[in-house]
C-alpha cells in the first residue's frame, strides 16, 4: 500500500472494527487474545470479508500496488491459474481475488482438526500456477501449511503470498516475500510479560468491548 493510503486505510478497518492498534496510552485498555496472550494490536478479518464491496476494493488496490511482484519474470505478465487460501478465514479472499484476476478458487482444510496440516482435498492443481492468500499472518505457520498441501498436489506456488494484515515481524516466509494491505507487526505477550499490562492498562478480549477499546481516554 501508498504511504498516502495507509493512514486512510487503517482508519477505514477500524471503523468497520477490524483493526486496533493500541496508542500507547495507558488509561486505555489493550487486547487479550484467544489464546490468552496480551497484544498491542488486533486484527478481525470476519469483519473485512462480511463487506464483499470492501473487500473487492481492497484486493483491487493489493493488485494494483503490488505489480511488480505478480508478474513472472519468464513470461513478463501475471500468469495465476488458481488463487487459494486456508478455510475458513481466507476463502472468501482467495474468491475475490481469482475474481479479479479471472483465475480458479479453491481452498485447503484441516482434515482432522488437529491444526496438523492443511490439505487441498476438492480441487485439482497439478501444473497450475498458484497464489496462496491469506487474511492474516501471525506466524506464517497456516501459510507454510497450505503451500505444502498446494506442492503435495503438484501446483507450482508463486514465491509471494499476499495477505490482508501481516501482524508478524517477517518480511518473507520460506523465501516467499510477504505482501500485506497493511503491514503492521503486533508482538504478543504472556500476560505476566506484557508491558502494557506491566504500565496498568487492562487486557480486554475485543469482541465485546469494541467501544471500551476506542473510547476517548
Ligand atoms: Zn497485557
């Protein structure tokens, strides 16, 4: 993303409640996440693909900045058979952006629910050239996960993934460069080790507290 879109654009995810990132302001509360760790940030992207017009905006303005990275350098144009993501977060991402792109969909699964691997098991992708997308990149681990489920049915998988929030530090994930709508890394903490908490601020789950999290403090 333009560094002129950027602030425009965090400010539109926060108002549709998809994106807080915290001031720094110690009266104001931070997040707790799922899995009961403090963050700095949040991200919601159930609140991004409820918004089909918004998210077809958004995967526009990604394919448009980001150009350079899509086209192959063996044929100097954008060649992508398949744009795939994981269920159930980044299938709706992955439909829009194939819509835009005129390439297939599909998704890649849990098979058996113990967020071992992630399986292709309703498409067939031997030979095809394939985008993996994602709706957010907290570790890359789901990533890794689908690519190697893509690679273990044959596709060819571009060396970029494109994401709507990169919450991690990483630039790049297996060699694979990272591109992001917005880039922003939220460090997470054990509680007994944030230093939010450490400043007095209280962790709140988001979903919920909404309000509490944005009020004026
Ligand atoms: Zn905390």
């Amino acid at each position: 993303m333009t560094q002129e879109q950027s602030p425009f654009w965090a400010n539109e995810l926060k108002k549709m409640g998809a994106l807080r990132i915290h001031d720094g302001n110690p009266r104001r509360p931070h997040a707790k996440l799922t899995s009961g760790k403090c963050s700095n940030g949040f991200f919601n992207g159930s609140k991004v693909i409820e918004n089909p017009g918004r998210l077809k905006e958004i995967c526009t303005l990604i394919l448009a900045n980001n150009l350079n990275d899509l086209v192959q350098k063996e044929s100097n144009r954008i060649r992508i058979d398949r744009v795939v993501g994981s269920a159930f977060g980044a299938i709706t991402m992955a439909h829009v952006m194939a819509s835009l792109l005129k390439a297939k969909t599909g998704f890649t699964e849990d098979p058996d629910q113990k967020k071992e691997r992630m399986e292709l098991k309703r498409f067939s992708v031997a030979g095809e050239k394939v985008l993996a997308v994602e709706d957010v990149v907290t570790t890359g681990d789901t990533t890794r996960k689908t690519i190697a489920g893509l690679e273990k049915k044959g596709a060819k998988v571009l060396p970029v993934i494109v994401t709507l929030v990169n919450r991690s530090d990483m630039t790049d994930t297996d060699g694979r460069k990272i591109i992001a709508f917005i880039d922003h890394p939220m460090p997470e903490w054990e509680p007994s080790e944030c230093p939010l908490c450490k400043q007095g601020s209280k962790p709140l789950r988001p979903k919920g507290n909404w309000d509490a999290l944005n009020a004026d403090y």
